[in-house]
C-alpha cells in the first residue's frame, strides 16, 4: 500500500514539474552584440573569425544571455522586442513576427529589484 502511494506521488509531483517547464514565459530582447564564436579556414594559413550574435532576455526576475547556435544564421532581432519563449534543457524557444527560433542559453543572472 505504501509503495503504491510513493509512486502515485512520484507520479504527480513529476507531472507538476514538467508541465511547468513547458509553460511560456514572458520576456523581453533588451540588447544584442556579436561576439566571437569560432573560425573558420580558408584553406592551410587562412582563417576568419565568425561572429554570432548573442542577446539578452529579461524576465521579472532573470536575465538570460543566448547565442545563435550557427553563426551562419543572419537574423537580426531588434532590441525591445517582446518574446514568450520556453525553456528546454540549454536551449531558448520562441517566436518573433511569425518565426520560430531556437537560441542556446549562454548565461544566467539573477535581477534583484533595484535593477528594475
């Protein structure tokens, strides 16, 4: 009976998680800057430094910095634009003017309320 109960719990507490992680979340685009994010070869002594922008998103409570996973990805997205994106392991979801885009999360901070 006790096990029984365990796994009902189990059951219910992990559903509990995992429709959570799934529900958009409300955030906004409030920068962009390319950084470095490779190289590539032109041959044996020629090489070019690819650059990839990377954005921060700002929540009520974090700020996420996320990186296009390809650099050979031309998008731009203006600053100020607001998203609902949704969280999957390292990855960044969500869609702007009709488009789905998937970022990798590069870093994470926490907003204290005088950073409002």
């Amino acid at each position: 009976m006790k096990k029984r109960l365990l796994a009902a719990t189990v059951l219910v507490v992990g559903a509990a998680f995992s429709s959570i992680a799934q529900q958009p979340m409300a955030g906004t685009i409030v920068s962009e800057a390319s950084v470095d994010c490779g190289t590539k070869k032109h041959g044996k002594k020629e090489s070019t430094d690819l650059l990839c922008q990377q954005y921060t998103v700002r929540t009520a409570t974090t700020e996420y910095q996320i990186r296009q996973e390809k650099p050979s990805d031309k998008t731009f997205l203006p600053a100020n634009t607001p998203i609902e994106f949704t969280l999957d392991k390292d990855k960044m979801k969500f869609k702007v003017n009709g488009k789905k885009y998937e970022y990798l999360i590069v870093g994470t901070s926490a907003i204290n309320a005088q950073t409002k």
